[in-house]
C-alpha cells in the first residue's frame, strides 16, 4: 500500500505570512528614514538643527584620503613679516636734535645757548615753519657743541634741504629761494648766470627736460647762489653751503701723505675749468688719458679750482672730481686733488659756479 504524502497547508501559509511581515517593516523602516533624512533636509535649509540627528557612523578614511595638515593663515604672515626691532634711543635721536643733544652732551660740550636755538628749531618744524628751522639750526652751528650734536644738527639740515632746495616748491619767507618769471630771449644759462648757480640745477629742481624747452612767460623757481664747500682733511668731508647757510655734507678722499698732500687754504672754481671728463696727463707717469679710456682715473666729472689763500696761494692743476677707484673715498690716496664719488661729483658739478664758488680746505 502506497504511502500517502502529508500536505502541510498551514506550514506553507504561516511562512509566506513571515515573508510578508519581513517585507513590510523592511518597507516601513524606509519610509521612515526617507521621512526623517526629508525632515533632517528641511530643517537644515531652514538653519533649524535638531536635538539629536540621526547619522549614521562614518570614518574620515572612508570619504576622502588624510592630506597633511595646512598651517593657519595667521602664522604664515608672522613668518613672512619680519618682527619689527623695537625703537632704540639712537634711532630716536636721529629724528630730534634735542634728544641727541640730551644723550650725547654729558660733558656739557654743547652750549646753552646753542641748545635754546635747537630747542626752537624743533618748535618751528614742529609748526611747519621750514626756513625758520633751518635758520635756527644754521645759528646754532656757531655756538660750541659737542661732536655728536653738531652731525645731528647737520643731518637734520640735510634733511631740511630737501624740503626748501632740492624741490620745486619755494617756502614762504625764503631768501635763498624765488619764482622768476621767464622773459623773451631768456635762456636757462642766462638765468643760471644772473643768480650765480649753474643751470642744470635749475633745471632739475623745475623738472625741466631739456634747456632750450623754456618758453617765455614760465615761471620757474630760483637760487640765489653762490654755492660754497668746507673740506676737512681730518674727517673726510666736504660740507656744501648755499651763501652761509649749511646744506649737506659729502665724503671725499684727499692727497697722500708728503709731497701729494691736498693744500689748505682758500680755493676758487677756476673760470672755464668746469669739464666733462677732460682729457688728463698722470703728472708721475707723463701718460695722457681720454675720456674713452677703461681705466680712465678722474670718474665723471671734473672741477678745477685755482689758490687764493694759505698754502694753497698761486697754485693750479688742483681739482675735485670723481674717480674709478670708490674705495679711497675716506683715505689719503689722491695726487693732491679732492676726489668724490661720482653721483656726489655731479651734484656738485652742478652747485658749484665757476668764478665765484669757493672752497675752504682745512685740516
């Protein structure tokens, strides 16, 4: 007798009936996360952030690689600009004569008389009173000061200079400084001649391009010259002044020791001896240089001069000029002449006026 299969209906049912369930909370578990991350979205658009989201665990690995980390911006600029070195009282005195007259006086060198000037010079700056400054200072040079006070006096004078001289504006209450009025048939040389400076500082102070560019009915500014200079063998230097009013101070080398020394005295520019790079014979050497020359020795420019007083009386061939050679500015090396450096020399070049420039050599 064939055994009859047992068919198990309800076994069959009560597993599809699982699957179902299975199904549906499977379907209803996303339906609510798509309605909480919908809920999660709107909040977030509206700048609403709830109490605890749910989200799920995700490493930093697992969305983008580990990149090395970025220094902040505010130490990149601490790097890139250097500290900045705190304010010593030596820099502090080189913007206030007074208070290099404090620090550098403690012998009493500099008069008190000379102190009350600086005082009011720094007063008069103060107010914007420019030539009032200088003039004080100026007067305050006549009075004993100790070594330091008197190059910060001058130093601020030099600074002083730029401001009345070396611009194109003329300060209110300068007689050293005016407008002029260009007439017909005036020419820069003429002008330059009538007021006893060269022309080409006339044209770099009024930015005028080329000389024969002046045209009648300009005003241009003025220099009421002559320009002088002081050279002292025992500091190397060579003080320009304008009338009697102190400018500026250049560094110039000077003849050997012996023979080649460079004559004290009172010198003058010698009339038509003012020369762009002359042609020049070596007095040991009997060599004649040209202009064209590599090793050509007098630099750019060269101003001969010509003895009136002292040891320099009657003698001649005596010049400053430039030179080849920068680093015997500040020694004894020359044949006797007055060398500059060559931007310095230009400048005087064009300050000092031949004829009636004087130059004061002392040791």
């Amino acid at each position: 007798m064939a055994r009859r299969k047992k068919y198990r209906p309800y076994r069959v049912q009560r597993s599809n009936s699982r699957k179902n369930r299975m199904i549906l909370i499977t379907l209803l578990i996303l339906i609510v996360g798509i309605v909480v991350l919908i809920q999660i979205r709107k909040n977030r658009q509206n700048g609403q952030v709830p109490e605890k989201p749910v989200i799920m665990p995700v490493t930093l690995p697992e969305i983008l690689p580990v990149e090395e980390p970025v220094a902040e911006p505010a130490v990149q600029e601490a790097e890139a600009r250097p500290e900045e070195p705190e304010e010593s009282a030596e820099s502090a005195a080189q913007e206030d004569p007074q208070t290099a007259a404090a620090a550098a006086d403690d012998a009493g060198q500099t008069s008190p008389e000379a102190k009350e000037l600086i005082d009011q010079a720094i007063e008069a700056r103060k107010a914007g009173k420019i030539i009032a400054s200088r003039d004080l200072l100026n007067d305050a040079l006549k009075f004993p000061l100790s070594e330091a006070v008197r190059e910060e006096v001058k130093s601020q004078l030099s600074k002083l200079s730029e401001r009345w001289l070396f611009s194109h504006e003329v300060q209110a209450d300068d007689t050293l400084t005016e407008l002029c009025r260009v007439k017909p048939g005036d020419l820069l040389a003429k002008i330059g001649d009538s007021y006893k400076v060269p022309y080409q500082i006339l044209q770099e102070i009024n930015g005028i391009s080329r000389p024969e560019t002046l045209q009648a009915g300009q005003t241009i500014k003025v220099i009421n010259g002559p320009f002088h200079a002081v050279v002292s063998k025992s500091t190397y230097t060579m003080d320009l002044y304008l009338q009697d009013k102190y400018v500026k101070s250049y560094r110039v080398g000077i003849g050997e020791s012996g023979r080649r020394e460079t004559p004290t005295g009172l010198w003058r520019v010698r009339p038509g001896d003012k020369l762009i790079k002359p042609t020049w014979t070596d007095p040991d050497t009997g060599r004649t240089y040209v202009a064209d020359d590599p090793d050509y020795p007098l630099g750019s420019r060269w101003i001969g001069l010509e003895g009136l007083e002292g040891a320099a009386k009657g003698r001649t061939g005596f010049a400053i000029h430039g030179t080849k050679d920068p680093e015997t500015i500040g020694t004894r090396s020359s044949k006797g002449c007055i060398r500059l450096y060559n931007g310095d020399v230009i400048e005087a070049y064009n300050l000092l006026f031949t004829g009636q420039s004087l130059v004061r050599v002392v040791e």
